[in-house]
C-alpha cells in the first residue's frame, strides 16, 4: 500500500490539500493495518506465492511476510500521527521489531521472506522468492531494510532502529566493496551478493537497489547530523560519511546505467530549401522506456517469468526522489 499511495496521493495531499487524496491514503493505511496478526506480531504481505519450487496458497496454515514491507511501515506512521490513531504506530513499530528478530540475520543480512504459522506465530520457513537461494542476500531486499529502519527511526526516534540501519548499511557497502578492483562501478551492487555471475568482471546488477540504498543512506546521515555527537559517534564510531557513500552510489549508477536513447524531434520537411511552415514536428521516440538501465526485478531460477537487465519504476523513482531529498535538505 505505501509503495502505491505514498508517491502519488500523499504527496498531492501534502502539495494541494487535496482532501481525496487524504481519505484515499487514510483508506490505504487501515487496509494495510487489516492485514496484522497479533500471533505473528506483524503484517501479512502476500497471500499467495508460488513458482516453480513451491506453492504456498493455504492462508490458514501461512503467514508470509517480505523484507520489502519495511517501506510500507512509513505510510502507517504518517495516517497514524495525522489522525492520532496510537494503534497503527504500534502495529508499524511491532512490524519491525519482528523483522529485526526473523527476517535480519545475526549479520543484519536479510531473508528476503519468512513463512510464519497463522496458529503459533512462529517462523517455519525462510526463504527467497527473488532473490539467489533461501540463504543468500538479495540486494534489494538489503535496501529495502536500510532505507525501512532509517524511516522508522524518522518516527519513533528510537535509537535502535538507526542502528539497525547502520548495520544494514554497512553489511551492504562491505559487499559491494568485494568488486573493488575486480569489476567497474563497484557501488552498483550486483542483484545478489551471493549469487554466481556469469561473468566475473561484470556481474549482472540492479541498479535499483544502489539508488534504494542512496536514499536510505541520505536519511541516515541526516539522523546522525541531528543527535548529539557523542550519541551519533556510538551509532556510528567510524564516522562513515553516509551522504557522500550515497553521492558516490549515485555518480556510479548514472555512469553506467543512465539511458542515452533519448526521444528527439525530428527536423520538419523542407520545401524548395525553406522549412514547412504549420507542419507538426514528428517525435522520434526512444526504444527504452526507463530512465536507468541494468535493474534486474527477479532472477530466481524458479521463477515464473525472471525478468532481468531491464529498466524498472523502482530504479527510476527513487533515483528521482534522491534528487528532491537533496532539494529539500537544500544540499542542491
């Protein structure tokens, strides 16, 4: 829900006062708040899942929860202090404390899903759907808990989740930082830390979990920038420049993975020498319909329909909302 309602109503709300948009993304928190159990101490996120090694479909015996829903847990907050509703705060912060417990290694790598037992709320499975195998890091599902747990600390203001941030952040800059000197654009994370690459010099990548990342890491170094030195030296004792690790995932993403097929007007006809006058311009289009290229959406090997190298929304709206966090910082 917050994936889908946040980008587009929220922010008309918050531009225009739009009051639909409002009740529209008021409706989308409570629908989202329906799907938590008090046995599992957190939000269902998908019904069903199936590929072609399982077919998890019986609601009543799973309970399936992604790493993914982090990012949604902002949405709870927001309707949850805009309309003075303490139980979807409580339900976002539990969200999160069982994440931080079963989907969080003690590494703070991340299971990209966990099958939990409707009747006893504990784990009896995990696993990946996207990622390379149940127990490798795929790396968005590493982003989407960077940039989730930074949010959550926005919120509640509890340090803990800023260090979990942290500690997500930084298992996720160390493994990029195993393709220094062994392939270019380092920063740009390959789709899985521990999958095999074909090609050892240029493993397939997803850009949309460097650019997740840059924004998580931009409300990290805002955080630290506002607490205490001695507090955010604690989190944070090596002094790890978050904003510029984030510049720099960014200045990488755009050097290997900007799309240069731009659409472009095409000179109008000429007659006798002179340009046609009244004539429409005819527009030559692009032949790739994304802002960034090298996401890859799903390669696991049992899926359905893996889908990889591609541009994806997720690459191209987040690197645009890094842009408008410099903006409103006013570090641009």
């Amino acid at each position: 829900m917050g994936f889908i309602v946040q980008p587009a109503l929220q922010k008309d709300y918050e531009l225009t006062g739009n009051p639909e948009s409002l009740e529209s993304v008021v409706k989308a928190a409570y629908a989202l708040a329906s799907r938590y159990d008090e046995r599992a101490k957190a939000i269902r996120s998908w019904d069903v899942a199936i590929n072609d090694r399982y077919s998890i479909t019986d609601m009543e015996d799973n309970f399936l929860v992604i790493i993914d829903s982090m990012c949604n847990l902002d949405l709870l907050y927001w309707v949850g202090h805009t309309q003075q509703d303490d139980r979807l705060v409580q339900i976002a912060t539990q969200h999160a404390d069982t994440i931080i417990h079963e989907i969080l290694r003690p590494d703070h790598s991340s299971y990209h899903l966990v099958n939990f037992s409707p009747k006893t709320g504990k784990p009896q499975a995990k696993m990946t759907n996207q990622g390379h195998k149940d127990d490798s890091t795929w790396s968005r599902g590493q982003a989407w808990s960077i940039m989730g747990f930074a949010q959550t600390y926005t919120w509640t203001k509890d340090t803990k989740y800023l260090y979990t941030a942290i500690e997500c952040a930084k298992y996720f800059l160390r493994r990029c930082e195993e393709g220094e000197g062994k392939w270019h654009h380092p920063l740009v994370p390959a789709w899985d830390f521990d999958a095999p690459q074909e090609d050892e010099k240029d493993p397939l990548r997803d850009v949309s979990a460097g650019v997740i990342t840059a924004n998580g890491l931009v409300i990290i170094h805002q955080a630290l920038q506002a607490l205490p030195f001695e507090e955010a030296h604690k989190l944070s004792p090596w002094g790890t420049d978050f904003l510029h690790v984030a510049l720099d995932i960014v200045s990488q993403t755009l050097d290997m993975a900007l799309d240069s097929d731009f659409a472009s007007l095409e000179s109008p006809a000429t007659v006798n020498g002179d340009s046609a006058t009244n004539t429409p311009l005819n527009i030559k289009e692009s032949g790739f319909e994304a802002i960034l290229r090298h996401s890859t959406a799903n390669h696991n090997e049992h899926a359905h329909k893996p889908y990889w190298d591609h541009g994806l929304v997720y690459a191209d709206y987040f690197f645009l909302e890094f842009g408008n966090k410099l903006l409103r910082a006013g570090y641009l």
